[in-house]
C-alpha cells in the first residue's frame, strides 16, 4: 500500500467518525412528576395506605417512551427514554399523589415486608398510557381493598389530558393524568368511608 493510499484511508476513517458523532442525536431521559392537589378530608395521617402491584401493558412498559401514530402504529424513538423503569415509575408517582393529596405520614409501595398491616391496599390495572392525537389517554381499572373488613372498591378510570408534541409536553401530561387519578382514587375512597 502506498503512502498516498493511506493517508486516504486514514483521514476517510477519521472523517467517518467525525461525521458519526456529529448526526448522533443524545439521549434524553424523562421522569414524571407528583402534581400538588387539594388534601380531603378523608384519612387520618396514620392511615397505612399500600399502593401495588401496578401493571401497565407490555408494549408501554419499556425503556424509551412510546407514542402511537396511527390506530395501527407505534412509534417508539431510539433517544428518548424513561429516567426509571416505567412501571415502579409510576407506581411511585401515583403513591406520591395519594400521599400529599390524602396528608398522610406515608405511603407503601408494592412489594413490601411480608406481614405489614395496611389499612388499604390499592392495586390497578394499567391498560392505556400513552400520547395519541393531541393527548394522553390512561385507561385504569383499579381496587382498593380495606384490610380490617376485606371491603373492596372497585373503580374504572379514563382519562384525557390535553398535550403538545414535545416529549416534555407528552411527560407533563403523563403526570397530569396520573394527578388526576389518585383523585378519582380518593373520591371513591372518601365514598366508601362514609
């Protein structure tokens, strides 16, 4: 190999590597945020309140965030991503709702020490969470069960909240929907302790 020839070579390799790093978009990573609400009068600050197992559908419950494009097609983008797993995320997310807005001393989160005494426990089935058409849809069918007497109440949330396209706008969003229910949580929860 001449020396002209590698000199080419080598300066192309070094070209290519210049010009890969510079089309590499970076990652950016997203976390939800608790919203702050009004406290009921519902609880005590004593309540022992469990909120788990939280699941959310498969196709969601992964590093990047995904959004739908169409009625048939997902889109989900190399470099943006969860700072969390995306199912203790917003397990803790929505304990941390609950938390503030009922004004208790704390809130367990799924799974805890075999033998704890909650005095309700909150499991939820996640079955939309996503941005599609201007908005984040969560779908939910959730139970809160009493642990003195075994009560369970049953509720099915859908929610809407309004976003722009921008991931921050789509995470913001997220968190709205998760603000709003833990309220309809607590709404039926004030209900059944009446």
């Amino acid at each position: 190999m001449t020396k002209t020839k590698l000199i080419s070579r080598v300066a192309l390799l070094i070209a290519t590597i210049f010009l890969g790093a510079c089309t590499n978009t970076p990652v950016r990573y997203y976390l939800m945020s608790p919203i702050p609400g009004e406290i009921p009068d519902v609880a005590g600050k004593d309540l022992l309140l469990g909120v788990g197992p939280v699941q959310l559908p498969d196709y969601v419950n992964r590093p990047n965030l995904v959004t739908r494009a169409s009625a048939t097609r997902i889109e989900v983008p190399k470099d943006h991503k969860w700072g969390a797993t995306l199912d203790s995320h917003f397990t803790a997310i929505l304990a941390e709702n609950l938390r503030d807005r009922l004004g208790l001393n704390s809130v367990l989160v799924y799974p805890w020490q075999p033998g704890t005494r909650l005095d309700y426990q909150l499991s939820a089935d996640i079955t939309r969470f996503i941005y599609t058409e201007g908005a984040v849809r969560l779908d939910a069918g959730w139970s809160l069960r009493k642990r003195n007497d075994g009560t369970i109440v049953d509720g099915a949330s859908r929610i809407s909240e309004t976003s722009g396209d921008s991931y921050d706008d789509i995470v913001d969003a997220m968190s709205r929907a998760v603000a709003r229910l833990a309220d309809e949580i607590i709404m039926r929860l004030g209900q059944a302790r009446k």
